[in-house]
RNA sequence: AAACCUGUAGUGUAAUGGUUAGCAUACAAGACUUUGACUCUUGUGGUAUAGGUUCAAAUCCUAUCAGGUUUACCA
C-alpha cells in the first residue's frame, strides 16, 4: 500500500494535537449550526465540509443544529430546505437540534449566574447603552443599574419573563468588563424582550437568549468538542469561554466536556455574492426567479442548475481550509462539474441555434438510424439509435462560406464529418434578402458510414459536426446562464452598491432542437449536448414542454481564440 | 486610531527550521481526437518590504507596509 502522506489543514492540526494531549477520539463532536433564515449557499457548504468531513475523517457524530434565538427572522420554510440541502450534498447529521430546546436550560444557568452576581438587569434603552460602552480606543463606562441587587435582579428577570415588561424596556447583561478592548466583553445582552411566536415554542416565551450566550452553551450542552466557524466570530471566543467557564462549575457533572471554538475564512467566490440578505433582496425584487433560480449561489440554486453533490464537494476539497481572505475563482468550480460529468454524463446532441443543411444526393424521403456511442468515458454506458436524414439542422456558426485554414467546420468546396453519420461536402447555400443564410446545400458521401468499416469511413476529415434530423427532431426550450454580475467581487466596492452590478443578460431563452432520445428524458437529468456543454432537464418540464438548463459549457478554446 | 487576525505564482492551497518552494486551477504551446471536449506532454509565473537569529529561514524575532475583523436588544 503506497503511504501517500496527506498534509493537515490547521484546523486538523489541532485535532490532532488535542488527542496527543488527552483528548478521548470518542469524545470528538461536531455541529453545523445554521439559523434558519434563509437558504444555504455554497459558502455554508465550506462549512458544512468541514465539520462533517471532520466526523467522517474520525468517525464522530455530527450535529445539526439551527441557530434558532430569534424568532423575527426564523421560520420552518428555511429549516426543511437546509435539511433538505445537507441531505442532498450527501451528510448525515447525528442528531436534528434546536436552540430553543434549550431555553429552559440556559435560563435556569442565566437565574444562577444572577444569583452569583455575574449578571444583571438593564433598564436602559438601547441609545444609552451603546453610549456607554465606549469604543476600542475608550473604555466604557458602567450602567447606572449594574449594582443592582441580586434580589432586584431576581425579580426583575423573572418578570421579564412572565411577561410584564414591553419589548426594550429591561434586558439581562452578564457583568464583565466595561474596559475591556474586547468590546464583546463590555457586558454583553444575555436577554432581550421579544414579543414574538417562535417557529417553534410558540408563545412559550418572551424573552430570547442572545447568539453568544446560546451558542457557546449550546455546544456544551451537547458536549461538542470542536466547535468551527467563520472568522467573523474570533472576537466572540473570549465570551464563548467567559460564559463556557462560568457555566461549566454548575454543570461539570452533567457535562464534564468543555467545547472550543476555533475560526476559518469563510468561502467568497467570483462574480457572486454570498450574503443571505443580500440574496434575499434578489429574490425580493424579482431579479431572479426564487431561491432556487439556477443563477444563484444557493446549494438549492446549483442543484437545480445542475450542479452534482460529487462536485461541490470535490470543490470544496479542492479549495482548502485557512485562515487567509480569499474569493475563490468561479472557473474552479465550473472545472469541477465538467470533471464530474465528463464521468457521468451521456453525450447527445441537440442543435441551439438552427439553420437547415439539405444534402442534396441522399435519397428522397429515406431514413437511416444511426448508432451512436452514450459515453466514450464509460463503455458499460452503451449506445443509442439516432435518426437520420437529408434535412437537418447544425449550428449557424458552424457554416461559413469560406473562412480560412484555422476554421475547422463546414465552408464551401470543404468536407466535414457529421458525428455519428456521413462525410459532407458544402456546396452552395442559399440566403434572403437580407444576406441571412436560409439553407445550406452539401453532398455526402454514401460509403463514408460511421463505424461501417469502409476504406471511406476511416478518412480523416479536420471537422465533425453535431446535427439533428429536422423530421425527427424535438423541440427544447434551453435557458442559458451567465453570470448573475458582471464585477468580481460585486459587494466589495464601498462607493457601488452590489445592484448596480446585476448583469441584465444573465438569462438567455433559446428555441432548440434535440435528438428524439432526449423526448424521455426526466427532470433533473443531464446530459453533455456534444461540442455545446452541460445542460439538465428542468424541473418546469411538462408534457407539453422541455426545458433544459445549461449547467456550464464544454471548455472552449475555439471561441476564445478567435475572438 | 486601539485590540486581534492574515500576507506563498492571476486564483486557491502545501512545504510543521534542512533537496531545485510542491499540487490544483487559470493561461500559453504541442500531441491525440468522429466533441476545437476529454486525455497526454511541455511552458510562463510565487515566499509583501527591510533588518536580525542560525551552518541553514516561506517557516523563528523586530520593524514597516497592505488587507481583514470588532464598536447590533442579528447570527
């Protein structure tokens, strides 16, 4: 067996020093912990390839755990499409887990830290206190109500409780440290009144824990050993420890494991955005279709694009863990799908922009069926019969009446291979009054059958055309994608807004005709449409209708060339 | 400005003080080709800067520069 020797990512590295250090393997635990307002995307999914990948790689449970403390923004929409999203890219998460389950917990652990006198009631509005807490280059000052008594506090909390304070009037703060240079740890909220149903307890309470007094417990609770996020939240660490360490003395019996919280950069990808608000206002003012249009970012968006789970999270593989800005290039990506496909996918053809090819010299009215191999890569992947005859459709680009050496494809006086089929020869064409090229005239050469055998059949011929039978072709609606932006990095400009960015031709619908094999074909399916790209069948197919979506194009250096 | 974090080919990442700084992608050239695809071969291109420690520095130290994060009753 070849020991190929792997390197760790930094994140691994400390794993790997923890279980050097006395850390149990079994002890090892991961969560992903999305709030649930809004759809992942294929930022999340770094992240989710983390955490899991971390559980594969060490045979630890994983769980999934929505983020759920703030029931204004939270609803049970988001928390089926995330599950639905995780299952899809191929994790299987331990246990389901809620925040809110917790809420009774961390209240219980938020009357000790009171009664300990590391917390108090604020009566404050929101203006004062945000005065009070300074900035990092002047220490803030401390609340009037900070010494309040842990009686008043007591009674304070609970009626915050009960419900008989409006929204805003009292919040609980754990008393820290109001010079800190850590502005997270200038008495943070622990509590807010929030009069809201939750998606899930209902109206079981009024008052909400904040991110960092749930999160960090949370993990604890579920004794996760490793908790990983994005860097945004390596100044939360020293309050996810404050509070980690205050509650752990009430508790290390029933749960004798304390977390840690380590941070990686998040994933930014090329000519996209990756913010759930941003995205959200996208789908709200009707620049795409939802959620799921194939031109967003979203894991429900690229599945539905076409985009294979194997892909993503080879991409994702491919991209690495750091602690280091980045904005990944989109090329890489689109490399791994084509990678992925180039494995999986049949080869058929379908023609995108029409124009007609007569060959003058086959019979009238006869009809041939062609076999055609499905996937060169992948012989158990068979073969297909195509149809054939002497009225077909290729590619406008590929006729020209005379180009020079470097053009490959069908020109006057000039043979080309049609795929599967004949050698052609071009003859004339025939145009309308506008110089359009209306129908183009060629011969065949009748011995010239693919795979026949003949001395005729072996000749080489620079060029080879994909085509469809006019009589026998099906009628496609294609929807082609470009790139929902026309900037890099659109939200990273201080004087543009990232809508100034939207590229209006980011959606181009095409009246196409594809080989008759391609009638069956199911929703979600995909193909390689031969010289063009990778397309699948959209799910707004119906009896009447076929519609593709072109995942990404084959590579193309033709084009690029002769640009 | 303060504190903290981060600087390795265009992009992403590896090298855990010790070969000529590796890999992927992108780009370019060529071979092959019944997909101008795939595959294969080759090439261009990099340690932010300046000092220091050391037999030896991408790696350790110092300074400088650049970028990022934090100053929500969001997460």
């Amino acid at each position: 067996m070849s020991e190929e020797k792997k390197s760790l990512n930094f994140i691994e590295q400390i794993i790997e020093d923890d279980l050097a250090n006395g850390v149990k393997k079994e002890n090892l635990r991961f969560r992903f912990p999305p709030e649930p307002n809004g759809y992942l995307h294929i930022g999340h999914t770094k992240a989710i390839g983390i955490s899991f990948g971390l559980g594969e790689k060490y045979n630890a449970p994983v769980n999934l755990r929505f983020d759920d403390t703030n029931p204004a923004k939270e609803e049970q929409e988001y928390v089926d499409a995330i599950k639905e999203d995780v299952a899809w890219l191929g994790y299987k998460w331990e246990n389901e887990c809620y925040s809110s389950d917790y809420f009774q917990q961390l209240y219980d652990w938020a009357i000790q830290l009171i009664k300990d006198g590391k917390a108090y009631v604020d009566s404050q509005s929101s203006e004062e206190m945000a005065k009070q807490k300074g900035t990092p280059t002047t220490v803030g000052v401390a609340s009037p109500y900070r010494d309040r008594s842990v009686e008043d506090n007591l009674d304070l909390f609970t009626k915050m409780k009960n419900g008989e304070f409006e929204e805003g009037s009292h919040v609980l703060r754990a008393k820290i440290d109001m010079s800190s240079p850590n502005m997270l740890l200038r008495d943070p909220l622990m509590y807010r009144i929030l009069k809201k149903s939750h998606h899930r307890t209902g109206n079981d309470w009024v008052i909400y824990p904040m991110y960092d007094w749930t999160h960090g417990e949370s993990d604890y609770i579920e004794q996760i050993s490793h908790s990983l996020c994005s860097l945004e939240f390596k100044p939360h660490r020293d309050l996810y420890n404050w509070f980690r360490d205050n509650v752990y003395v009430y508790s290390k019996e029933n749960y004798p494991l304390a977390p840690k919280q380590r941070e990686f950069s998040r994933l930014n990808l090329s000519y996209t955005i990756m913010s759930k608000r941003k995205l959200l206002r996208l789908v709200e003012e009707g620049i795409v279709s939802g959620w799921d249009d194939p031109r967003m970012p979203t894991i429900s968006g690229l599945r539905r694009r076409g985009y294979t789970p194997a892909a993503i999270r080879n991409f994702i593989e491919t991209v690495g863990v750091s602690k280091r800005e980045n904005i990944i290039d989109v090329a890489l990506l689109e490399f791994k799908i084509r990678e992925d496909l180039n494995k999986k996918a049949n080869r058929v053809m379908g023609v995108l922009n029409p124009v007609k090819l007569v060959i003058t010299n086959y019979p009238e009215n006869k009809e041939e069926i062609l076999i055609a191999e499905n996937n060169p890569e992948l012989e158990e992947a068979g073969s297909r019969e195509v149809p054939f005859s002497g009225e077909l459709y290729i590619e406008r680009e590929d006729f020209k009446e005379e180009a020079n050496r470097k053009y490959f494809r069908l020109t006057i006086g000039k043979e080309v291979r049609l795929k599967n089929g004949y050698i052609i020869k071009g003859e004339s064409c025939s145009k309308d009054e506008e110089g359009n090229i209306t129908e183009i005239h060629c011969t065949y050469d009748p011995l010239s059958k693919s795979g026949s055998g003949t001395e005729e059949s072996k000749r080489k011929v620079k060029g080879t055309l994909h085509w469809v039978s006019i009589k026998h072709a099906v009628e496609a609606e294609v929807r082609v994608y470009d790139r929902l932006f026309s900037d890099e990095a659109p939200d990273a400009h201080k004087d543009k807004d990232y809508m100034s960015f939207i590229n209006p031709n980011s959606l181009k619908i095409i009246k196409a005709f594809v080989e008759p094999s391609l009638g069956k074909a199911k929703v979600g399916e995909r193909f390689q449409f031969q010289r063009l790209g990778y397309f699948n069948v959209d799910r707004d197919t119906n009896s009447e209708k076929l519609i593709f979506n072109k995942i990404v194009g084959l590579r193309d250096t033709w084009t690029k060339k002769s640009k």
